[in-house]
C-alpha cells in the first residue's frame, strides 16, 4: 500500500480515518486547529477552578484526579494544587503498575499530602480480558484498562458525591488518537469477552463500577450524578519539557522510560501494534507535538524510523509470563487476521445517529472535548 501522509504532521494512512484537503493537510490537523480555537491559552483555566472551588466549599474534595505516576497526571496534580484544588487522587491498578510509577506517586503524597485511593482490580477479570482483546486479534489492547479507569473515576465521584472529574489529557501534545486505534466502548468489551472470555464480569454498582462503562452507565452519571469532564490541560500553555522540569523539582519525579509506560502492559502492547497492525502509536503524539511547535517534522520522521524504548525485551516477557501463557502463545496471536471494532458488535452505529447531540455534551463539558473531533471529521 502506497503511503499517505500529511504536509503538516506525520499521520498517514495507517489509520483508515485520515482523509487529506486539497492542500495535503490531514483532518487531525482541522481537528487541532478547531481544539485551538475552542481552548485558547488566555487563563480560563483560573476561572474554572474558582468555580469548582466555590461549588465544593463545603466538601472534603471539590474534584477527582486520576493518577497514574506518568508525567500528565503528575503535571496536572501539580496545576491543581497550584490554582487551590482539592482533588482526591484516583489510580487505577489492573495488575501492570509500573514501580517507577508507583515511587512518583508515593512522593506526590508525601509533598502534596493529598489523599490517594487506589483502586486495584480483580486479577482474574483483567487477566482475561486482556487475553480475551488478544484473542480477538484488535489493536483495542488497552480497552479493558481504559474502561476500567473511566469507571474507577465516575463510580467514585457518584460515592463521593463530587461534580467533577480533571483530565490530564491534552491535546496539544497527544493529539486524537484515530478511532480504529483505540475505540472505547463498553459494549464492544462485553461483546468480545462473550466471545472470546472465560470468566464473567461482575455486574455494575453506582458506586463500584468494575469495567462496566458503556450508554447507560454514562447516562447515570453524566445526566442523573451531573457529573463533569474537565480537560484542564486543554487550557494552559503544556509544554513537556518545561513541565518535567516542574515536577521534578515539586515530587522529586522520575521518567518512567517511555510516553505511558507507567503501565509495564504497554511494552507488549507497542510490540503488537508494530509488529502486527503496522501501527505506531508515537505517530499521533509526535504529530500534535509538530503542531504545537515542540517538534520538528523532520526530527519526527527520523524518530519514528526507530523501534520505541518502550518495547523493551524484559518486561515484554514480564508482561508475558504475568498473563500466564509465553512465547508460543504470543507468536499463535500475531498469525490471526488483524480485526478492529468495526468486525464486533459495538455502539458505533448508534453513536454515528447521535452527531449533533454528541457536538453538545463535548461543549458542555459533559463528554471529552475531543469525542465528537473523533468520530465526526
């Protein structure tokens, strides 16, 4: 397949979603450039704390923060105790916490005195859906921990009664992540562990929501708990660079050795996707850096010639011998057909007839910013 790519950034035609102008600019650009105009870097980010502050007066938390140890969430404890917050901090444990991580999050504690609550999973559920999202040959790997995570977040903020939730994301320094990359969506979870799972989820409870997130889940809390997505990243001038030299001095930080590898999981994860789904994951983050004016496009292109740090051969086989199976077993995978969401039973069709509502909730800050760039352009 003859290579696509955009003029601006390095997103190509690995993704089935890019589509070019006529000038040869790709449509993750037009949605960066609608984020800029959206969230422009003007100090909003002090007005949306006031108001989260005033609502919370008399709570013990006015927010919730998901922690996982890696340089965003670290940043953005640090943004918000900055501007006054008072987040109860959240991390989210399916069984491949990195140590690094976990030393960072220790020290966040111990100079923030913030409260933590960690959230670990059953270990025989994400066992198995991590080998059932195997099975089911998608790139989608990481979609029962990034359920896990949103579920973790709402289900403890409807149990603390707290309106809303703070995002480390930004989209200055991600970008959108392609839909036939990472498509979340709890009903496509259900369908592949009934296809392919051999334990059975427990059922969902407001305030214990295990991996269940899917349409009714959000309605609950999103319209009956009222609760809120907050990209406060998306309002501040977020340079990596700069931000590591801030948390380092703060929480004495350290880096834990690649972009998200404060989960050890997605050492095979890169792998796989390389390997399997001719996918590299950098390629989005890399392009919303060359947006953002913190990478050269030429400087890119050569990086992205190189395997990433994060595929490191160690803990590829930690990761492997954690899930109980080995090599044989991973070689067994990379040989099935390479599928993606659009081959399960999932929400898609239903999110498709839903454009216009979906433009709103990301307005209101009910759904990420971001969504309805995702689905929709």
């Amino acid at each position: 397949m003859k290579e696509i790519i955009c003029k601006r950034c390095i997103m190509n035609n690995t993704t089935r979603f890019i589509s070019l102008d006529k000038d040869g600019i790709c449509n993750y650009c037009h949605s960066h450039d609608e984020l800029n105009k959206q969230f422009p870097i003007n100090g909003n980010e002090k007005k949306i704390a006031k108001k989260i502050i005033s609502e919370g007066k008399n709570k013990k938390f006015d927010c919730i923060l998901g922690l996982s140890g890696g340089r965003d969430s670290t940043y953005l404890v640090y943004l918000a105790k900055s501007l006054g917050l008072r987040p109860l901090l959240i991390h989210f444990n399916d069984g491949f916490s990195n140590p690094v991580a976990g030393q960072n999050i220790r020290n966040i504690i111990r100079k923030t005195n913030f409260e933590l609550r960690t959230i670990t999973s059953d270990w025989r559920e994400s066992k198995d859906i991590k080998l059932s999202l195997l099975k089911a040959s998608v790139p989608d790997m990481q979609l029962g921990t990034d359920l896990g995570i949103a579920s973790s977040l709402y289900s403890l903020a409807a149990k603390e009664n707290i309106k809303y939730i703070l995002s480390g994301v930004s989209f200055r320094t991600e970008g959108v992540v392609p839909l036939d990359w990472n498509y979340l969506d709890g009903k496509y979870l259900k369908e592949i562990m009934k296809q392919y799972g051999t334990v059975t989820l427990r059922k969902w409870e407001p305030n214990d929501a295990g991996f269940n997130f899917d349409v009714k889940e959000f309605f609950y809390y999103s319209f009956i708990r009222r609760i809120k997505f907050v990209p406060l990243l998306y309002h501040v001038n977020y340079v990596r660079p700069q931000a590591e030299e801030i948390i380092k001095k703060e929480f004495d930080w350290t880096y834990p050795g690649a972009h998200y590898m404060d989960d050890l999981f997605q050492s095979l994860m890169t792998y796989i996707l390389r390997v399997k789904f001719k996918i590299e994951f950098r390629r989005f983050n890399y392009s919303a850096l060359i947006r953002s004016g913190q990478l050269d496009r030429d400087e890119a292109m050569e990086k992205i010639k190189e395997i990433y740090s994060s595929e490191d051969e160690t803990i590829i086989n930690l990761c492997i011998s954690r899930l109980g199976i080995d090599k044989n077993y991973i070689d067994n995978i990379m040989k099935l057909e390479p599928k993606s969401f659009l081959d399960y039973n999932t929400n898609y069709n239903l999110v498709k007839k839903f454009k216009y509502p979906i433009k709103l909730f990301c307005k209101l800050g009910i759904l990420p910013p971001s969504l309805y760039l995702k689905f929709f352009t």
